[in-house]
C-alpha cells in the first residue's frame, strides 16, 4: 500500500506535469494564435488606412482635378462668348462690307455709263472737229496729243530751268565770297617788263669804245651775250634788245661793269659776261628762295629753284611772271583753305604753274606740259603735277586742287591792272570781235568782255534754237580765229534766252 502510494503519487505528479506542460502548450498556442490575429488585424487596419489615406489623396486630386475642368469649363465658356462677340462684330462688319461693295459697285456701273457717255461725246467732238478742220479722227487725236505733250514739256522745261537758276544764283554767291575773300588776303605787286633794256652812259664817247675798231667789241658782246645792241637810236644811252630776260639781263650787268672799268675788248667782255652770267644764275636762285620762303614751302628741288628764280625776267602781257605765280600761289592756298582742299598741293602746283615759261623757248610744247615734266622730272608728286598740267586744259582737271589752280591763275589774270597792253590794239580787238559776231543774222546784242577773252552774243530765241545756237557759236569762233590776231583764247557764248509769263488771279 505504501509502496503504491508514491507510485500513485509519482504517477500523479506526472500526469499533473504533464498537464500542466499540456496546459502550457495551450496558453502558448493560444497567445501565438491571438497574436497572428492581433498581427493580422493589425495589418489589416494599416491597409485599411493606406486604403483610406490614398483614397483621400485621389479625393483631393479629383477634387483640383474637378476645379481645372471647372476653370478650364469657364474659361472655355468665356472663349466662346468673346468669340461669339467677334463673330457678331464679324458677321456686322462683312455685312457693311457688302453693303459698301454693293454701293461701290453701283458707282463703278454709274461711271463706267458716265465714261462710256464721255467717250461718245469725245468721239462726236472729234468728228464734229474732223469735219470742220477737214482733219481724221486719227489726226486730230495726234494733234491734240502733240500739243498736251508739248504742254507738258513746256511745264517741265520752266521748272528744271527755275531750279536751275536757283542752284547757279546759291553757287555764283559763295563762288563770289570765297575768291574775293582770297583776293582780299593777297596783296602783291606787279611790275611791268618790256623786250628791252636801256643802259645810260656817262658821255657819247663811251659809244665808240663800246663798238670798238671796226665793231669787233659790240660783235662780242652780240656774240657772248645773244643779244642785239642798239647805239645809235638814243643819246647817251645803249638799248639792249632781246626776247630772252635773262640774256637781256646778263648783257646789262656786263655792260655796266665794262662802262665802270673802261676797259673793252673781247676777252675782257667774255670775261666781264662770264661772271655777270654767275652773278645773274646766283640772284635767280636767290629769287626762286625768296619765294618759296615768302609762301612757307619747303623740300625743293634745286633746279626747279633755279627755275621758278628765272621767271623773275619773264613777262606774259606786260605782268611779271613770278610775281604772277606768287599771287596765284596765295589765291590758290586761301581757295583751298575755304574749301577743305589740300593747301599745301594747291599752294606748290600753283608757284610752279609757269615752270614750263621759263624754259618754254628752249623746247617745243605748251608751257603747262614742259613744267609738269619738269616738276615730275625733280621729284614733285602726283598731285601737283597733275595741277600744272591741267592750268590750261591741256588735260582735264581730276583733283579739287587743279581747279583751284586754274581759278586761281584766271583771277590773277584778270585782275584790273595785273596786266597792260597797247591800248589802239586792245581797243581794235574788241571792236573787231563784236563787230564780227553782229554780223551774223539772229544775232540781238555782243558783248566783249574779260579784256576781249570773252564775247557774249545774245541771240533772238524766236529766229535760233538750241542746235543753231551752237552752231552759231562754232561759226562766230571760226571767223575769229580767220580774220583776228590775239593772244591766247577767245570763249565764245552764245545766249538764247526764252521767257513765259502767266499772271495767278
């Protein structure tokens, strides 16, 4: 019994271990299985409310979504309103516009009835005309479009001659101002020359020493000088007779010296010439630097130095030459500088414009064509030879500087006083010029003018017309050049001047 006891215990003590490991194993289980249903109600309600936040985010971007289609609705609204608007401005708008072509329409039949009118009634004018001229309808047509032409290039021709004259009044006044502006700034004198010198002597008997026994002291003095003495002519004095300056000059200085010395006989008066002749060569070049100093200009050659001194014994109608060149060369440089040309080119073309007359004797050619060679021979530039070349025309001018040189050298000429001649001569001359221009039939009034360079004819527009007129001056220069001797050029102008009126009321 007591050994059953303890097994009943032991056995009981089992079963209740066991029980309660059973019992354990339950609680385990069914706190693992509520917690698989914790975890899964869990999960479930965090689903849900993803569920439910994303349903709200969509809810809320439905609803911007619903408030653009609403705004775009409006908008769309709004559009079609305002384009309803336009279609109804459109529609009023397309409305008049037919209207208006309707109306337009209406006029253009109107006119084209009214022409159509016009056009026969021009057409039984021109008939009515035809039969009373005893012209066709052709050429009465013709005639009065020849004489609407003719109208119109009367009109035409009046207007470009009045714009015409306007431009020439506007450029004769600033002309006018620039060269008397530049005449006002030069002030140089001119002395006048002649072909011969005169040489006093102190008593008549110097003359039978100066032509020596059998004239072998004055053949000497010819000969070493080139010159032509003439003794008996004036008392007390010898005349020394040239066309060369400055042989005329050298024989003077040698003569002076030899009356001084008393002593004559050829090798004392080729001695005696010899160094007149260096005398006279030294005061040519002390001539040429004084000028080029009096005008500032610099970087010359010697021989065109030499030259430009020679013309201080060279004349053209009494004027000195150099002293010509000088106020060219003034008038020039003042031209220049009112206009904006290079003063410097104006001023050098224009001292060196006579170069070629101070050799012109001793070559063939114009004296503007042997200068220009001259200064292009000695380094001068383009420029300035071009501008000598050009003075007289005998090349067209291409540079401001040219003309300059050459209105330069006109003013200078024609300056009153500048320069002298026979007063029988220069009085016959212009007689003889306007006589032969009167003596052409249409001919109204002559004018010799610019001291007979220049002759004006004035001619009658009803009896020559634009092509006689230059005939006329082509035939009036011809009998010129036929039946007169001068110096230099004559322009012949022919003037055809016509003139309309009409009275504005």
């Amino acid at each position: 019994m007591s050994t059953s006891l303890p097994l009943v215990v032991s056995v009981v003590s089992s079963v209740g271990a066991a029980a309660a490991l059973l019992w354990g194993q339950m609680r385990i289980s069914e706190a693992r299985t509520r917690l698989a249903l914790t975890e899964q109600e869990a999960a479930s309600r965090l689903s849900m409310a993803q569920r439910d936040q994303e349903a709200l985010a969509l809810t809320q971007e439905a609803a911007i979504e619903a408030a653009r289609a609403q705004a775009r609705l409006e908008a769309r609204d709004e559009a079609e309103r305002a384009a309803q608007a336009d279609r109804d401005v459109l529609n009023r708008d397309w409305q008049a516009l037919r209207e208006e072509k309707a109306r337009l329409d209406q006029q253009r039949r109107e006119h084209e009835d009214r022409a159509a009118r016009l056009d026969q009634q021009c057409r039984e004018h021109e008939e009515r005309l035809a039969e009373v001229a005893g012209m066709s309808r052709e050429s009465a047509r013709q005639q009065l479009l020849s004489r609407l032409e003719e109208s119109l290039q009367r009109e035409r021709s009046e207007r470009f001659a009045r714009a015409e004259q306007e431009l020439r009044d506007q450029v004769a006044i600033k002309a006018r101002d620039i060269v008397t502006t530049a005449i006002q700034r030069t002030a140089v004198d001119h002395c006048i020359e002649r072909t011969v010198s005169v040489v006093p002597l102190p008593s008549e008997e110097i003359k039978g020493r100066i032509i020596g026994r059998e004239g072998r002291n004055i053949r000497a003095i010819e000969h070493a000088t080139g010159i032509d003495l003439i003794i008996d002519d004036t008392p007390e004095a010898i005349v020394l007779s040239s066309f060369d300056p400055v042989r005329r000059e050298i024989a003077r200085v040698a003569l002076e010296r030899m009356i001084a010395d008393g002593r004559f006989h050829p090798s004392r008066i080729e001695e005696q010439v010899a160094k007149a002749r260096e005398e006279v060569e030294a005061g040519l070049r002390t001539e040429g630097e004084k000028a080029l100093i009096d005008l500032g200009i610099v970087g010359v050659h010697p021989e065109i130095v030499r030259t430009l001194g020679r013309l201080r014994y060279r004349t053209s109608y009494g004027q000195n030459v150099l002293a010509h060149a000088r106020e060219v060369a003034h008038v020039a440089a003042a031209l220049a500088a009112e206009v904006g040309a290079d003063v410097e080119t104006a001023k050098r073309a224009a001292l060196f414009h006579d170069l070629g007359k101070a050799v012109s004797h001793e070559q063939e050619g114009a004296h503007a064509v042997i200068g220009a060679d001259l200064a292009a021979r000695h380094g001068e530039s383009d420029a300035v030879v071009h501008a000598i070349r050009a003075h007289h025309h005998d090349v067209e001018p291409q540079s401001a500087e040219a003309v300059l040189v050459q209105v330069a050298d006109a003013v200078s000429a024609a300056r009153p006083g500048a320069r002298r001649e026979n007063v029988d001569i220069y009085l016959k001359r212009m007689e003889g010029l306007e006589t032969i221009a009167r003596s052409f039939e249409g001919v109204e009034k002559v004018f010799a003018v610019q001291a007979g360079r220049e002759v004006r004819v004035v001619v009658a527009p009803e009896h020559v017309d634009d092509l006689m007129a230059a005939r006329l001056a082509r035939d009036i220069a011809r009998r010129i050049e036929d039946e007169l001797q001068y110096p230099g050029q004559i322009k012949v102008i022919v003037i055809r001047e016509t003139r309309s009126t009409e009275h504005a009321r």
